[in-house]
C-alpha cells in the first residue's frame, strides 16, 4: 500500500539552522497523524514541506506515491488549516469556503451548493453571508475547516488549529475533530505542541526535537514506553531516572521512565522504598501533584485528589511497581 | 531587592499628588481625556474649518459671479452664466484634456507602483526597507522645479534620451512615436507623451506609499492559503491582493488624479501649448482677470473627485478596509 505522506532523508535548512533534519516518514491513507513537539522543532516546517510552501534542500517527499518537490502548492492536493485560519476578510464565509471550488472554475450555482453543504458538516449552516471579522475564535476555526475540506483534499494539514481557543471549545472541537475524521476517512496530518491534544486525538503520534523526529508511534507506546529522556519529560512530563537510579531497581544501567501517577506516596519513614522528602504540592482539580526531593533527585508524583497528604517537608516513602519502571534505548 | 527590603518597604500604597498647576492639571486631564482632546483639535480644527475650507467656499461662492464683458468689472449676482460659459467647447477641451491626462496618469503610476510597493511590503526587510523609504522619498526632497527642468533637458530634442537612443540605434522608434498624431509633437519635451512621462514621475511617490502601507497590512499567509486552496499565482493576485491592495490604490490614485487635476507648473513647461485645467484657471484669475471662470474651473476637478470616490465606493474599492 503507498503511503499517503513519504518522507525520505528529508532536510530543510535555512542557511545553517537545521529546521528538518534527515527526517524519515510515513503517513499511512487514512490516519489521523499528530506532529507533537515545542516550537522550533521542525513539526511546522515538515508540514510546509507537506503543503508545499517549502521545498526540502535536500531528501524527496512523495504524497500518494508522486513525487511531490518543486511541486507548487496549487497542483497539490492537499489542504491546510492555518494557525490563525488565514480567512480572506474582503469575502464573506460562503465565499470563503468556495474558494477553492472558484479558482478551479467550478460553476456559482455549483460551489455555492458545496459550500454550503460543507458549512453543515461543520456545524455553521446560515452563517454564509457574513464577513470572517463578525465570527468568533471557533467559529472561525470551522469556517477554515469547510474551506479546507470542501476541495475533498487527499490530506488535510491542520497547523495547531485549536492553539487560539480556550480549554472548553479546544475540547469540543478535539472531539469533533477526531469524529470528522472518521466519517470522512481523509488523511489528517496534525501539528501540535499539546501533547494532551495528540494523545487524545491521534491514530499515531511523531515527537519532534530540533528538526528530528525522536519517536513514532501510537499514542500508548509513546505516552508508556518512550525511547528517550526528551520523549519521557515532554509527552507527560515522566520522571526521567538516571543510569545510576535504574540499576538500583532493575538492574541494568540504562536511563528510565517513571510516570508520575505510578508513584505511590506513603508517610511510612522506613520499610522498602525511596525515601524522600515533599517539597510542595499543587492542587490540580481532580489530582495533586508533588513535587519531591530523594535525596537530590527531583520526582513528582501525581495522586487522585483527597488523597491524606503529609505536611510540606516532610518524609515519606515512595513505592512503584517494576513493571512501570520503563527502561529506555537511549544509551547511558 | 532582598526580600528584608521588600516586606520593610516604607512608602505607602497611595502617593500623594505632586501639587501646583502641573500636578492638578494632569490630573484634570486624567479625569477628562476628552477636556484634553479638545485643547489639542481646538487650533487644527480652526484652522482647517475657517481659513481652509472657508476659503474654498468664499471661491465657490465666486463660481456663481459673472463678469462684465465690457467693464472687466465683477458682478456681485448669483448667476450660472460663468457655467454656461465653462461649457463652451473650447473650456470643456481643456477639461476633457485634462481628465485624460489625470487618469492615464494614475494608471500608469498604479502599474508602476505595484511592484516596488508589493517589494517594499513583502521582501525588504531592514537595511533595504530603509533603501526603500529613501528612494521613494528622496525624489520630494529636491525642488519640483529643478526636476521638471531637469527633465526639460532629458526630453529635449538635443538631450540625453535622444542621444541613448540614437546610439542603440532605436532613434526610428522614438522618431515613429512623435509622428503619432496627439501624443507626438516635435521632441518629447513639447509633446503630451513629455507631459505624460513627467507627471507620473513626480507623482509616483505618492502612489507607491499607500500602496505599500496596504500590501504592509495583508498578512503573508493569506496569500499562502489562496496557492493552497489551487490558486495559481495569476489568481490569488486577481482574487485576494488586489482586492485587498484596493483601498491603496484608490487612495494613492486621489493623490496622483487630483494632483494632475491642478498642475499648472508641469504642463506649461513640458508639452504643447493646449491648456489643461490647472493653467486655465492661472491665466483666467491672473491675465484675463476673470475670477469667476477660474473658480469655475477650479469646481470641475473638485466634482470629478467627488464622482470618483463615489465611483469607487460603489465598486467596494473600501470593502476590504
């Protein structure tokens, strides 16, 4: 089966910083595919590269097996969500999400009816005649969603469109996003610094650092078994354990992954364990976390909430399971 | 800062006000914003309402005055015998002329500007913005004089421009030009193509700037978005930049329209003898002390003006502001 998205050893550098470096691809027909990592990651500029607003210097990228370099933006078929939905505010929305149908040379009657159909599917039907400036931030959002979507593209890029909403629409629009997805079987390639938003949405999750594509795989291998300490403290904040640490309790010497809500707290001062002093708590709702010295070592803990606390400063015993100990490939 | 100097800082939580006729008057102003808005527009609206625009209505009002034919004296009646005379046809020669002219102007200076405006607004950044402000600019630092006689020299029959071409041996090219009937004439500096040359040099600035502020305004990933959704490069700039670069133009065209509307310094320098508007009204208020028909002449460019925006308004010229 081709790939909807091949990557093959592709580079982009802007004079000498390394945006994409070597990077290696594939996005299967289909998938929803999220590019997670902190800004300056390469995750945006590989989604460029996928639209065709950058050209790789070096490497070759196929979409659906053709070979897409030196390939404009407007002989692909592939759509983007932009950041700040990038609507054209001289046209109303109707307009706007016909855009694509217009430029093609389809009819007025034609893509007026599309458009219009498109607005339904994300939930804005009647809002044709207003201007962008009039909607707000969600609204908006879906506006660029109906725009992209009605031209049926073979991928659909969305550049982190959920960063300008706030947390209750954000998750709305996440599940909306994700049952889209679904219905329509298009291939979404997602960019995202949220790693909460990619785990929640993706089929499979690439995580980015400083142009390289340090793990992919599906939401659970990345979140339980990360390969390496950047993947460990970025996708879930893990404790990341040193060599020296691990050997004590699984004998081997080699980095690991500690998920806080694998840490059990007690205020036991002896018996097996870690022991380890609280530092300080942060009460987040339905959790708290704590943050914790073992003997130099920084940990934090996560436990469900009205869970009996020691007072701040004083000992307490860390226990975990072996097997949530995560061993990583990383070398020591 | 130590914390000590924190939790010991002495001064309280209110200051006290600085007192005398600056600290109350700041803090009237504080109080007021629009007290002091009004102190500000006082001497600019003053200004602009009485001495500016009413002296355009004191020269209206002149419009409608006649002159006796045989005294030269002013007849103080309102008549609209000075329009019926503006509608002679050698006065609406001179303002079909003129508006021609005007508008071949702008259109050629929009052309002109779009380029260096849409370079200026998208691609030069730093040093070469600032290149870019200096040369637009430095053009109306010198004398407009000097440049029109500078250009005098370039168009004339013995000047630079005939020489480069004579030795590119393209002297027949410029030679078939001047023998067109209208645009022709002797040399380019006694024809209307001199004219035409000259007035979108000089008025070119004031095109390139709000053209430039306009494309400033359109965020780049618009055009990004156009070319994603299968629009070819000819399309997003029929489709979304010029829309958007619309208002510039209209304004940078009531610039290089209205300015060509009354110029009467370029025309009589470079070009043929034929009057545009501009020298009408300079030879009717000065030689022919005939007042009411230059004022007359003066209401046709502010009415074209008025058409225009009209016009433009209408076709949504101000939508995308």
């Amino acid at each position: 089966m081709t790939s909807a998205v091949s990557f093959k050893q592709v580079s982009r550098h802007f004079g000498s910083v390394r945006a994409v470096d070597a990077v290696d691809l594939e996005i299967a027909p289909g998938e929803f595919f999220a590019m997670l990592g902190p800004s300056g990651s390469g995750k945006t500029t590989c989604l460029r590269l996928i639209a065709g607003f950058e050209q790789p210097t070096a490497g070759s990228i196929s979409i659906f097996g053709d070979r897409a370099e030196g390939v404009p933006p407007y002989r692909r078929n592939v759509n983007t969500v932009f950041q700040d939905y990038a609507l054209f505010p001289h046209l109303n929305v109707l307009d706007n999400v016909a855009y694509g149908l217009m430029v093609k040379g389809v009819g007025k009657a034609e893509r007026l009816k599309a458009a219009e159909e498109a607005l339904s599917l994300v939930r804005l039907p009647g809002y044709g005649a207003r201007r962008p400036g009039q909607l707000s931030g969600g609204q908006r959002q879906r506006v660029a969603l109906a725009r992209a979507l009605v031209n049926q593209p073979k991928v659909l890029l969305l550049d982190e469109p959920l960063g300008a909403l706030d947390l209750k629409l954000r998750e709305n629009m996440q599940e909306e996003l994700k049952s889209l997805q679904k219905v329509l079987g298009i291939t979404f390639v997602f960019v995202t610094h949220d790693q909460g938003e990619a785990l929640s949405m993706a089929d499979r999750v690439a995580v980015f650092n400083d142009g390289r594509i340090m793990q992919v795989g599906t939401p659970e291998d990345i979140y339980q078994r990360p390969n390496t300490r950047f993947v460990a403290d970025f996708v879930g904040s893990s404790n990341v354990l040193p060599p020296d640490f691990v050997q004590r309790y699984s004998g081997q010497r080699r980095w690991g992954s500690l998920r806080p809500e694998s840490i059990r707290v007690s205020s036991a001062t002896s018996g097996d364990g870690v022991a380890a002093r609280l530092v300080g708590t942060n009460y987040l709702g339905a959790t708290t976390r704590l943050a914790l010295d073992a003997d130099g070592l920084r940990l934090h803990a996560v436990v469900p909430a009205g869970t009996a606390l020691p007072a701040e400063g004083e000992a307490v015993m860390l226990t975990f399971n072996r097997d949530s100990l995560h061993l990583m490939d990383e070398p020591a | 800062m130590t914390i000590a100097a924190v939790q010991s800082n002495p001064t309280p939580a209110i200051l006290p006000g600085s007192g005398g006729l600056r600290g109350a008057l700041s803090d009237l102003f504080w109080r007021r914003p629009k007290f002091l808005l009004t102190l500000m527009l006082l001497p600019p609206l003053l200004w602009l309402g009485i001495v500016y625009i009413g002296s355009l209505f004191a020269l209206l009002a002149q419009s409608f005055f006649s002159i006796d034919e045989f005294s030269g004296l002013i007849n103080r009646e309102f008549t609209l015998k000075t329009y019926s005379d503006l509608l002679q046809a050698a006065n609406l020669d001179i303002i079909l002329r003129t508006v021609t002219m005007a508008a071949l102007v702008t259109l050629a200076s929009a052309v002109i500007a779009f380029p260096i405006a849409y370079y200026a607004a998208r691609y030069a950044r730093g040093r070469w913005k600032a290149l870019f402000y200096l040369g637009v600019m430095l053009p109306l630092w010198s004398s407009y004089l000097v440049k029109i006689y500078a250009w005098k020299l370039i168009l004339a029959k013995e000047g630079i421009l005939t020489w480069l071409l004579a030795k590119l041996n393209l002297l027949w090219l410029l030679d078939a030009w001047l023998s067109l009937p209208i645009v022709g004439g002797n040399s380019l500096s006694v024809s209307f193509t001199g004219t035409f040359i000259v007035f979108v040099y000089v008025w070119l600035p004031f095109m390139i700037l709000p053209v430039q502020a306009a494309l400033e305004r359109v965020p780049g990933n618009l055009v990004e978005a156009s070319s994603d959704l299968g629009a070819s490069p000819g399309q997003t700039f029929r489709n979304v930049l010029f829309p958007l670069a619309l208002p510039g133009i209209v304004a940078g065209s009531i610039f290089t329209f209205s300015l060509t509307l009354g110029d009467y310094i370029i025309p009589q320098i470079i070009g043929t003898s034929r009057l545009f508007i501009g020298q009408a009204v300079y030879s009717q208020q000065g030689t022919a002390g005939n007042i009411p028909l230059a004022a007359a002449f003066t209401v046709v460019p502010i009415v074209i003006m008025g058409f225009y925006l009209w016009g433009a308004k209408r076709m949504g010229a101000f939508d995308a502001l």
